[in-house]
C-alpha cells in the first residue's frame, strides 16, 4: 500500500459531502469524542447528514447542547453524552452506558485532544499524554467488545507527531524540559501508534484502525499556547501559507474517507492526509508524511503496555 491510494477529486481540498456522495450510513452507529466543536462537530454533522446516529461525547456543558441542538435537521439521530478523558471514572461511566444499551458501533473516532502548558491529571499523568492516548485506550478497550465486526476506528493524529516520538521513560516530562510541542508530539505519535495495535489487535474481527493528520484547520486546539509556542512551531514549519488553510468541513474529509473508503478494508494502521495514504519518512519535515517511529509495532505495542501501566488496569482488546 503507497501514497498512490487518494480519493480521486476536482478540488484541492475535498468536503465531506463529496467523500460521502453516494454512500447511505442509515442503520449506521458512531462515537465521536471531541464531537461538540471544530472538526470534531463537522465529522458528526457529516456522518448524521449520510444518516448515521452518533453520539457526540465531550465534556458537558452549554458547548456540548449548543452542538447537538444544532444537528437536530441531520438524518441520523445525533445525541450528546458527556466524558472527560482526563478522568477514568468518567471514562468508565460513558463506556458502561453504551454497554448497558448494547448497540453495536460501526465508527469509533478519537479525536478529542489538548495542547498547552504542563499540567497532571488526577492520577499524575502529564495532561496531554492523559487526554490525547490514555484516557483513549482505555475507552477503546472498554467499547472493544461493542464494535461491530468490519468497524472502523480513526485516531485523529497530526503532522505534530513530527515533533516527537512517544518517550516511554519519561513520559511526564520529570527529566526534560517541558513544552507545548514535544507534549504534542509523543501524544499524538501516541494515536499513530494506537491505530497500529487496535488494528494488529482486532484485525481478526475485519476491524481496521487509521491514524490521520486532517490538515491545517483553525480551531480552539492552540487556545492554551502561548507566543513562544507559535515561534517555534514557526521555525520548524516556516510560514503556513493562507491557502493551506482548510475550512473545518475540509478538515474533517480525512476522517470521513478513513471510515467510508472500501479500498481501504483490511489496511489497518495506516496514517492517512490529505484523504491519501502517507508517506513514511525517516527524517520530520514537519508538514507531510508519517514519521517511520510512530507506525513501528514494535513501539506500538510498547505504547499499550504504558497506557496499562499508567491507568493502573490491564486493557484488553477482544
């Protein structure tokens, strides 16, 4: 599998109405964490307009109304449920509601994620680290058992995996410095490399896991970052151009084609931009491809052996 596998487009950047034309997801079920703003809302909008139902899962609170309110046209049936993936009781609490109701899942996105100054969750993990890839193992091991056979799982990474790969012994930075990207980085290799398990893992079920940079989009990711943050992101990507800035509809096309595109059954833990598969890279470039690190099993099945360690809990996958 190479670069070559694209969705096919008249634009440079394609809508997820284009991704989605001709597909009919009626009777389809998706969870969508980070749904209620951003690329989050625009990847449940476009799943309930093609008549999926999902359930938008972020944090409560007036966001979280304000965005399901305003699905209440969308063909599928879209219904909010709170969920803090920094705090593994309310983890626990959501996954257990789904489980009681029963429904099969047919698409699981991880794509809530933070980004900002060093701060530790409740059990001492550094909070991006903890939001971005445990409190996302965790759910995925919970609902393991509710994915339907064929299901799809997208793990909305970044071209900030770039920045770092996972540190496996020093994952909360006690013996470096801190800073927002390299924060940022090991988290979001950390998604790459949970594509790669969750694939190698249930792949069995015809269950496939894609990890995915959905473009430069402006969103309220950087709200917690500060001007030296955006200095050196600067330095090492130069300036971003205006006209490759995507609209949030347009950065969500990647995700939508990572769950819908037939010719990408059976290819799990691949890391898609650009609705194409990427290419692998040995050195960053901090803008294109994936880094050869964050799709290694090796290092993936390390990255499952670190969320159980700092959970505290085993998390099987079956």
């Amino acid at each position: 599998m190479t670069e070559a596998l694209a969705f096919s487009s008249a634009s440079r950047f394609p809508a997820t109405e284009e991704i989605l034309a001709g597909k009919d997801l009626r009777g389809k079920f998706a969870v969508v964490t980070g749904g209620s703003g951003g690329i989050g809302l625009a990847t449940v909008a476009a799943l309930a307009r093609a008549g999926a139902d999902v359930v938008v899962a972020s944090r409560p609170g007036d966001k979280l109304d304000s965005a399901v309110a305003s699905l209440s046209d969308a063909a599928g049936d879209t219904r909010g449920a709170g969920i803090d993936l920094a705090d593994l009781d309310s983890v626990d609490r959501f996954a257990d509601t789904l489980l009681e109701r029963g429904r099969p899942v047919d698409y699981l996105v991880n794509n809530a994620g933070v980004i900002g100054q060093h701060r530790v969750s409740s059990i001492g993990v550094e909070m991006g680290f903890m939001t971005n890839v445990v409190g996302h193992a965790v759910l995925a091991s919970r609902l393991a058992p509710l994915l339907a056979d064929g299901a799809r799982i997208a793990c909305v990474s970044s071209f900030g995996h770039h920045y770092s790969p996972v540190v496996f012994d020093d994952i909360n930075f006690d013996r470096r410095p801190y800073s927002a990207w390299s924060s940022y980085g090991q988290s979001k290799t950390g998604g790459c490399l949970m594509a790669v398990k969750l694939s190698a893992a249930l792949g069995r079920r015809g269950i496939d896991a894609f990890s995915l940079h959905p473009g430069q989009v402006h969103t309220e990711m950087g709200r917690d970052m500060v001007p030296a943050d955006m200095e050196t992101q600067k330095a090492k990507t130069g300036a971003i151009p205006p006209e490759d800035f995507m609209t949030v509809d347009e950065g969500a096309a990647t995700t939508i084609w990572s769950l819908t595109e037939p010719r990408l059954a059976g290819q799990g833990g691949l890391y898609l931009q650009d609705c194409a598969v990427a290419a692998v890279r040995d050195e960053p470039d901090y803008r294109t491809g994936v880094m050869s690190y964050a799709i290694d099993p090796a290092n993936a099945e390390e990255l499952w052996r670190t969320a159980e360690r700092l959970s505290g809990r085993q998390l099987p996958l079956r």
